[in-house]
C-alpha cells in the first residue's frame, strides 16, 4: 500500500471478521487494558499482544492485509478506543486538525458502524512528507500550546464514516482529528500503532 496519497479505507469487513465477537472482545479487553491516563482508553503494548492469542490473530490478519507492512514497521502498541459525547472536546487535541508529535502508521479497525453522528475520523489526502520539518521541530511539552495543530480548511478534510469491520490505515504526519460523537451514541475503535523502522 502506498500512504504517501493520504489514508486507505478498506471496507466490507476485509479482515473476514465475526462482528459480534469483535465487540465482545473489545468489551472484555477494554475492561482488562484500562489505560489511567486516559478516561476512555484500553491500551496494550507489543509484548501483551504478542502473548494474547485473540490480538495476536487480528495482527496477523492486519499484517496479511499489506505484505510489506512488517518490513517497514514494527507494532508499539494497541489502543481500544470508547468514546462518547462527554469525551469530546471541539477545541482540544485530538478534535482539532494536527499531526502526531511521533509519527506513527496507525491502522483504525471500527467495531461499529460509524456515521456522520459518531464523530468520524478525518483526514486530508497530503503526502505525509510535507509535515516532518513541523513534526521534528515540536518540543516536549508541545501539547501545552497545541504546537502540533495545522491550519488546514475544514473543507478539504474527509471523514471516513463507515460499518463494523472498516479498516483504516494513515500515517500520522497528514493532518487528522477525531470528529464529535452526538449525545447517546458511542464510537468503538481498536487502534493498532506502528513505528517506522527507519525512525527508531
């Protein structure tokens, strides 16, 4: 797969998944996995899912989907993302368009169907080059004055809605933000982080 054009969404569950026991997976690992440092985030780092046989399998099949993905990324880390209205903040990371401070080929698997009203994830289709001088000139404390945000206009960003089973792969240097979740609805995503070879 080539990235350098913006995000690629697969869709009709291209992992051949059983959708019912993807949510009850997410359900019990997102209990197990709580993250402290974030209110509605599971999280397990390489060696977990390495030793877990469910996360193991969906690595495999993720990695099956792109034959080179292992050559040029290794995987850090996976987040289960649950989110809510109250878990939505329009004028703060991650709901404003910015890139990542460390740059990451994520992989977003959606657990549910994911409308308009569920706060889709959005990207602009850039070549992910144009924004390393920003991305290696952000200090640590960056989150603090939102020094990652892009001044992109809303217009040229797509939101990728989509059913339980869309797989979503981008590099975190094109502008992105996660969309607002409407009160009442929840949007389930198992996140799979991937480090550049070339960046370690």
């Amino acid at each position: 797969m080539d990235f350098r054009n913006g995000p690629i969404h697969l869709n009709y569950n291209a992992l051949n998944l059983d959708i019912p026991a993807l949510g009850e997976l997410f359900e019990l690992n997102y209990q197990k996995w709580r993250n402290p440092n974030y209110e509605n985030v599971a999280s397990l780092t390489r060696h977990q899912v390495e030793y877990d046989k469910d996360f193991n399998t969906l690595l495999v099949k993720v990695c099956g989907l792109d034959t080179s993905l292992t050559s040029i990324a290794r995987l850090e880390k996976v987040w289960l993302v649950k989110t809510q209205h109250k878990d939505t903040h329009p004028t703060t990371l991650p709901f404003i368009p910015h890139v990542d401070y460390r740059r990451y080929l994520k992989v977003m698997l959606y657990v549910d169907k994911v409308t308009s009203e569920h706060g889709p994830f959005s990207a602009v289709a850039q070549d992910p080059e144009q924004y390393e001088m920003l991305r290696r000139s952000l200090p640590p404390d960056y989150k603090s004055s939102m020094l990652n945000r892009v001044d992109v206009p809303f217009e040229q960003f797509t939101a990728y809605t989509g059913e339980a089973g869309d797989i979503i792969f981008f590099d975190t240097n094109i502008p992105h933000f996660a969309g607002q979740v409407r009160p009442g609805l929840t949007r389930r995503v198992l996140r799979f982080d991937f480090t550049y070879l070339e960046n370690e």
